[in-house]
C-alpha cells in the first residue's frame, strides 16, 4: 500500500528490513545498543560487525540511548547507508507508552532529515519482544509518520517495513484509517 502525505509518499511493505534499498532503515533498539536478537540480530548479522562497534562507540561516547530517542551508525555491509537506532517502549499499556513509541518514531524521522536523507524505513518498533500490541503499534507509528510529514521534510519515501502478513494486514488497515482521518 502506498499513500501520498505532501511530497512523501508511504510505503507499507512485508518482508526483510536488512534487504531494502533505502539511505537508513530503523533498528528496534534497547538503550545499550546491543543488537542480538530480533531486528537488531538481523540487522548486524547481514550488515557485519562494523555496526555493533559504531554502536558500541556511541554508548562509550554518549551513554545510553534513553527510551523515545535514537542514535545513527553506518549501515556497515547493507544497502541502506545508515541505520538508526531508535529505543522504543516496553509496553505497559499506560499512555506513557504511546508517547514513548512516537518520541522513538520521531527522533528517527529527524535523525534523517539532519543528515539529509531522503528515504527511510521503520521496523514495528516495539511490538516485538517489548510487548507493544501490534494494533496499537500500528496507530501510533502511522500517526506519529503522518503528522511528522505535515512539517519541513527532507524525506520523499518513508516505508514501513513489516516481517509478517498479520502485521502488513493491521498495519495497512491502520494507515487507510489514518489516511481518511486526514482528509
């Protein structure tokens, strides 16, 4: 499903995050960057070790990277020049969550405008192994894309990126949602 906001268009896709062609695509970070298992494992294992050590580099600099916000490392072997790193929520179904997931959703989204990018892709941050209901998720990401592209934007292409049907499903029916809210 693809959806025009001003100049970007929207992009709901399902498949593998690590094989798209986009200047960054968004890893569902922990706070300490250390990519084992679901999109981060899967990001480090096809993008090679040099992202780990950036990501190990900029803890050592930086510090934590704290729920709602992201940190930028090369994309190492990917297609895609950049990853960011965005720290998503664990759920803990309280309004607090929500709030977390779009401050996540946004630093990345401005992560790539500051350095000039003009497309990138976003994983369902947080619905995997953090808990975040898939259903709300979805809401609250779209909205989060949406609302984000109404301002200044170097972005043409956002893609949302989702590993399975069931996602792709709720997310495309969240984002018509979103889409006729708007009109």
């Amino acid at each position: 499903m693809r959806v025009q906001i001003n100049r970007t268009t929207i992009e709901l896709v399902e498949g593998d995050i690590t094989a798209l062609d986009t200047d960054a695509i968004v890893n569902a970070a922990n706070e300490h960057l250390a990519h084992g298992g679901g999109v981060a494992g899967a990001i480090v294992r096809q993008g090679g070790p040099a992202i780990q050590r950036e990501s190990d580099e900029w803890v050592r600099r930086h510090g934590t990277v704290k729920t709602g916000s992201a940190a930028i490392t090369s994309g190492g072997n990917l297609k895609a020049r950049y990853v960011i790193h965005a720290v998503g929520p664990v759920y803990d179904g309280t309004p607090r969550s929500a709030q977390s997931l779009a401050a996540a959703v946004r630093a990345a989204l401005q992560l790539a405008d500051e350095h000039g990018l003009t497309s990138i892709a976003l994983p369902a941050i947080s619905s995997g192994i953090f808990g975040y209901p898939v259903e709300e998720a979805a809401r609250v990401i779209l909205n989060t894309v949406v609302t984000y592209l109404a301002g200044d934007t170097t972005l043409e292409r956002v893609v949302v990126c989702l590993y399975s049907r069931s996602a792709f499903d709720v997310f495309t029916q969240a984002l018509s949602q979103e889409v006729k809210n708007e009109n």
